[in-house]
C-alpha cells in the first residue's frame, strides 16, 4: 500500500479561524491569569497596608524629646564633703539630682520670660521624665569634677510632652488625661519656640535597656537585641552541624528501610509542629528536669535548636539530592572513597542550598514568640548581660518577646516603642534574607 493508497480523514475547520472550542481555552486562560494577578495584588495590597501601619506608627521611636537645660550641680547637695569620691557622691540618690533638673527648668522658663495663665511647680516639674534625674546622675558619678560647676544638661522629656511633638497627644486629650495638662502642652510649644525642647534621634532605643511601665520614653532594645544575638549564636552552633550530619547520613549513607522511612516521616511532621510545642517541650526538659534558669539565652537557643533543626534538614537533604548522579559516579569511577565523594565534591556543589537553607531557618527562629513565653523571657529585664559564655546563663529578652511585652502595657507610649521594635525586627530578617540570596547566587554552580 502506497501513501496515495493511504485512507484519509476530512480535516474540520481551519488552522487559522478560531473555534468554539479554542476560544473557551483562551478564555479560561485569561480567566486564570486574571485570578492569579488579582490574588497579586491582594497580597501587595495587604502587606503595603501592614508594612504602611506599621511604620506609620513606629518610625516616630527613632526619634526622641529632650530638654535642654543649663543645670547647676551644687556641691552642697551632690557631695556634701567635698571629697569627689564616687562611692560617696553614690549615697546621693535621684531625688537629689531630681530637685536641681526642677530647678533648672524653673530658671528657664523665667529667663526666657514664658508667662502661661494657670501654669503651677508641679506642671513644670513634670514636664521631665523620671529617667532624667538617673541620666544625669551616672554623668556625674562618672565625672565627679562636674560637681560644682553650671554644665549644659540634655535630659528626656515627660513621655505625654513627646506624645504631643508627634502628634498622639492633643489639646483635646490632655483635657482628659490626668497624667498631663493643656498648659503643659503650651509650656511645650513655647520652649520648642526658645529652643530648649528638642527632637532627636534616638539612639538608646536601639542601645538602650528597657524600662518600667512609667517611663515608656526611655525604653530601649538594648537587652532585646543582645538576647536574640546569644539565642542566635547557639542555634547556629548547635543546629548547623548537627542538621548537616544528619541530612549527609540520611541522604548518602543510611538504607532505605522502614526505619529510615520512620525518621523521615518525623523529621517532616516536626517541621509542622506548632512552636508552642517545642515551648512546652523545653519547660518540661531543660527547666524542669535539667534544671536551667529562666529567662536565659542557653535555654531559649536549646529550644530554638530543636524547633530549627528539621527546617534545616529537610533543604539540606533536598540541596544535596540536586547534585546529579553523575558526579558522584565520576568521583567514584577514578578512584574516591564514599566519604571523599560526598566531602570534597556533594557537599561544595550543594553548599548554597545548604547556606540558603540554614539563614532562613534561623530567620524563621528569630522572629519566635510563643515558644520563649513559656519558658520565662518575657520577665522584666533590666541589666544587660554578660559577655559569653556566662552571659548565656544571664537573664535576657528577645526581640518578639519584647515587642509582645510592650503591646500588653497601658500607655500609648509602648505602642509607638512596640512599632519601632518591629521595624527593627523586620529590618534584622529583611538582611538575613538578603544574606541567604547573596550566598546562593555567589556559589551557584551550574551543570
């Protein structure tokens, strides 16, 4: 039979008009990409909203109100003997300093001449924060010549009076709180007007511990960021190694049997298991049973370790299965051993994977809660600590936790400072994450 022989079949239509059918195909197609654009722009429209609210809210803890003041430190008061001996000059406490900032605002506001109906003491005296008779009084204790002498003086303002020069406070509201008053506020714009209340930017909000629930001004990160850096530290130490041994010997070494298969299956469902879980898993170990301290980086780095280590497993395992059979064929065809194989050409070739991977993880433990609740560090912490290794047995804060501390305290001066702790937080995972491209583009390699 000859190809002219051949039966053929009518053709129907035409290559080049459009069908019925081609066209509810292309119309299920442009269906599709509308859905997929419109849930992209959802998304895009949600985080702007979020990252707007954020910042919005936040970017103003950056920048801080202080006072700036021409401060005599009578001697007669800071050191009655004369001596300048800072162990001495210590028994003078804040009260003391406190009475000479009054003072000096008092003298201020008098030679400015800012005459304001109804003003009393007490409303120029509690224009000042508490923090400022402390902040004045380690500048002296750590230089005691200044005792004696008329010294310019930058002290923080009252949290109320840097709610107004940004806006939260108003003449309306202060009609109705009781923790500032309309001439405060008038008494605010006339010595912003005389230069002598002023906006800063704020460098103790990073550096700075936190403190009470009176004093949201002078609140800092300081602790926070040093905690989170230690919990950090030991999960890289301990999650690191361990995940990498763990995926080279379930990948390369281990038989395939039900065992194995058990391993894997748990290695995913741990990846899956809430973060609350791991809170409790630490409780009951590594405070309960083996008797750790609360509130300490070495136990918060443990549980984040454990949390951490199958979301390092599983990218890991995943980046040296990519590597093609080939190479390890071909190591293996010239002459190297097993171990040599994986070491010296697996392991280089899956390194961004296992890089990417690993800061990821770590980005993902860095911004944990709910697990450091449960064990303690969400106490108050003032002192920084120590250097390590002590200081991963010292009390300390983390960043989530202390944003979640500052949300749950009734003056609207921790909502701001709760804003700017998120702005750091993401500003921290936005590097890491940048961090983790940049390492996976610069060792790529390509077969």
């Amino acid at each position: 039979m000859t190809d002219a022989s051949l039966p053929t079949t009518p053709h129907r239509g035409s290559l080049i008009e459009v069908d019925a059918r081609t066209r509810r195909r292309n119309a299920a197609e442009k269906r599709f990409r509308l859905y997929g654009l419109v849930a992209l722009g959802i998304g895009l429209a949600a985080l702007v909203i979020l990252l707007t609210s954020v910042l919005s809210n936040g970017v103003s803890a950056f920048r801080q109100t202080s006072l700036v003041l021409e401060m005599n430190l009578d001697a007669a008061v800071l050191d009655k003997k004369g001596n300048r001996d800072p162990e001495e000059m210590k028994k003078v406490t804040t009260i003391g300093y406190g009475k000479l900032i009054d003072k000096a605002l008092k003298e201020a506001v008098a030679a400015k001449g800012i005459a304001i109906e109804g003003l009393t003491d007490k409303d120029v005296a509690n224009m000042i924060s508490k923090e400022a008779a402390a902040q004045v009084r380690e500048r002296v204790l750590s230089n005691p010549d200044l005792v004696g002498e008329t010294v310019t003086v930058k002290v923080l303002a009252n949290g109320r009076i840097d709610g107004y020069l940004k806006g939260r406070v108003t003449m309306q509201s202060a009609e109705r709180d009781s923790n500032v008053t309309p001439n405060q506020l008038r008494l605010a714009d006339a010595l912003m007007a005389e230069g002598l209340l002023v906006k800063a930017f704020n460098w103790d909000f990073i550096t700075g511990p936190d403190a009470s629930e009176l004093r949201p001004e002078a609140s800092g990160l300081g602790v926070a960021i040093l905690g989170s850096a230690y919990m950090m530290i030991i999960v890289l130490i301990l999650s690191l190694p361990i995940g990498v041994a763990a995926s080279i010997y379930l990948e390369e070494f281990a038989p395939k049997n039900r065992w194995t298969d058990l391993i894997e299956v748990n290695i995913s469902n741990l990846a899956a298991v809430p973060s609350i879980v791991f809170g409790i898993l630490g409780l009951a170990i590594f405070i309960n049973f083996a008797g750790l301290p609360q509130s300490a980086p070495i136990v918060g780095g443990l549980v984040l370790t454990l949390m951490t280590l199958p979301r390092i497993i599983i990218p890991t395992r995943a980046a040296l299965g990519a590597v093609p059979p080939s190479i390890r064929e071909a190591a293996l065809g010239v002459g190297a051993s097993k171990m040599q194989t994986i070491f010296h050409h697996v392991l280089p070739l899956a390194m961004p994977g296992i890089l990417t991977g690993m800061i990821i993880g770590l980005a993902q433990a860095l911004g944990e809660t709910a697990p450091l609740l449960l064990i303690g560090m969400v106490a108050f912490v003032r002192d920084f600590p120590a250097a390590p290794p002590e200081g991963f047995f010292d009390p300390a804060a983390a960043l989530p936790v202390q944003v979640y501390n500052w949300t749950q305290r009734a003056d609207p001066g921790f909502a701001e400072r709760a804003s700017g702790a998120i702005i750091v937080l993401l500003v921290f995972l936005l590097v890491m994450n940048a961090v983790a491209i940049l390492l996976r583009n610069r060792f790529e390699r390509r077969w």
